[in-house]
C-alpha cells in the first residue's frame, strides 16, 4: 500500500512540475516584464553616457602647464600646519576591562 502512496504521490508532483512549465510557457507577461526592464536600463546607461562620460572624456585633453610651480607667488607660500598632539587620555586596548 505504501508503495502504491509513493507512486501517487510522485505522479502528483511530476504532473504539477509539467503543469508550472506549461503555464510559464504559455505566460508571455513574465518575459515581457524582463524585457521591459531591459529597456529602461539601456535608457539609463545611455543617459549616463551622455551626462557623465561624456564631459569626463573632455578632461582626457586638459594640459597642465607646470609654470605655476615656478611663479612667485607659488614660491612665497608657507606651511603653517600645526602637528596634532597626542591625546591626553588613551588606553593600549579600549576593550580591556577598566583597572
């Protein structure tokens, strides 16, 4: 009896397996939604090409003279950097329990 139930049982599920192919065959929705989303990514990529890539490729013919570096005024210029100090208050290893 527990045999015949398999038998049934797998039948079952082959024919459900069939019957999911054949409605996805038979269900043009599906395909034309990928499509349309194909669609409006070409759009995309082409209104980048023209709003990024585009004025990018432009820089490609940018020279940079290296007169400014020997100008005066490039020479007159000094670092008034200040070194960062060390802070006050510092710990080997922030995780270790507190002594």
């Amino acid at each position: 009896m527990t045999e015949n139930i398999k038998h049934i049982v797998a039948l079952g599920v082959i024919l459900l397996i069939a019957f999911g192919f054949y409605y996805l065959s038979q269900n043009d929705s599906i395909f034309k939604g990928h499509q349309q989303r194909s669609d409006e990514i070409a759009a995309e990529t082409s209104r980048l090409k023209n709003e990024v890539i585009a004025p990018l490729r432009k820089l490609d013919n940018v020279q940079l003279g290296s007169d400014f570096f020997s100008s005066p005024e490039y020479k007159a210029l000094q670092d008034i950097s200040v070194p960062l100090q060390k802070p006050a208050l510092r710990r080997d290893n922030p995780f270790a329990p507190l002594r």
